[in-house]
C-alpha cells in the first residue's frame, strides 16, 4: 500500500489486477490508508446513518449506486470538505477509472453528470477529534481545592461549565499534581 501511495503521489498510474472482490482492488487502487479499513457494504440513505458511517476513524470502502453518488459526495462535503475520497468505477474491466481528491473537489465533479457503471466508494479515515485546552478547566479546579472543595465534585461542577469531560480534567489535575 506505501508503494501504491508513493506511486499516486509522484503521479504514476497505478492499475490493479483483478481479484475476487471489487472492495480490496478499490482500496488498494484508492491509495488511501490501508492499515486500517472497514467494509460499509451499500451505504445508507439516511443522513444520520450516513453520517455514521463516515466518522469512522479507519477507512472506509463501499458500494455506491451511480445516481446516488453525488449526494452521498455532497454529504460528506457538508461534513469534512477536506476529507480525502477515491471514486473507484468499473474496476478490473475495460472503461476502469479512479478519481481521487477531496470530498469537496469529488461533489463538483459529479454534481451535473452522475458516473455510469458499478462503484466503489473509499474515503479517507475521519480526523481525530481536537483535544479541548484542559488548562483553564484545571487551574479552576485547583482554585476551588484550596479553597477547600474536594477535587471529584470540583471537576464535575467546572465540566457542566465548561463542557469539558469531568473525567478528562480529574485526570489532568492528577497529572499535573504527580508531576
């Protein structure tokens, strides 16, 4: 998979021989991550289901109906406009082609002309979620443990003021206590 990502990158063709299933040839042919990976099947019609399926956080590879594929590229465009995605179309046959780019860049290309033929979807694992800055949250817990609260209550009430995860910040009080 590293070899087909160098490939893709340095902008070589890449073709993959047949094999007896479409969803391993679209991964590979993708270049997307490949150490982790899930098969979705045919993809939900239901926008929250949807929207399920694509926060997951390895890559994910599934079948798509040709008319269905530029809402389901718009969708996830709403979702993470930037998230890599490889439209994978009559693999292993005579009219074979795979469009990589990002969701965003995939929508516009299909919005006026739907692709023919079968369809392999593979889009990129979702981005981790960003860590919320503890430090505020724990210098306020600590504040009220000196003022003689105990730490467990004190985190909890500074996480319903916060949205912080009460958890995350007794963690953190702990660790910044240890070190």
């Amino acid at each position: 998979f590293v070899l087909v990502q160098a490939c893709v990158a340095a902008g070589l063709a890449v073709e993959v021989l047949p094999g007896p299933s479409a969803a391993l040839a679209a991964l590979v042919a993708s270049a997307l991550p490949a150490d982790h990976w899930r098969f979705a099947g045919f993809l939900p019609r239901k926008r929250g289901e949807l929207s399920d399926v694509f926060a997951a956080p390895e890559t994910v590879v599934a079948f798509e109906s040709p008319r269905r594929l530029p809402a389901t590229l718009r969708a996830l465009a709403e979702i993470d406009p930037g998230r890599p995605v490889a439209v994978c179309r009559e693999l292993t046959k005579l009219h074979e082609e795979v469009v990589r780019g990002t969701a965003t860049e995939l929508a516009e290309r299909y919005a006026s002309e739907p692709p023919r033929g079968e369809i392999v979807l593979v889009v990129g694992p979702a981005p981790e979620p960003a860590q919320p800055d503890l430090g505020p949250a724990v210098d306020a817990v600590r504040r009220l443990v000196d003022a003689g609260a105990k730490a467990r209550p004190a985190a909890g009430v500074v996480s319903e003021l916060t949205g912080v995860s009460a958890n995350a910040i007794y963690r953190a009080l702990n660790d910044r206590s240890s070190a």
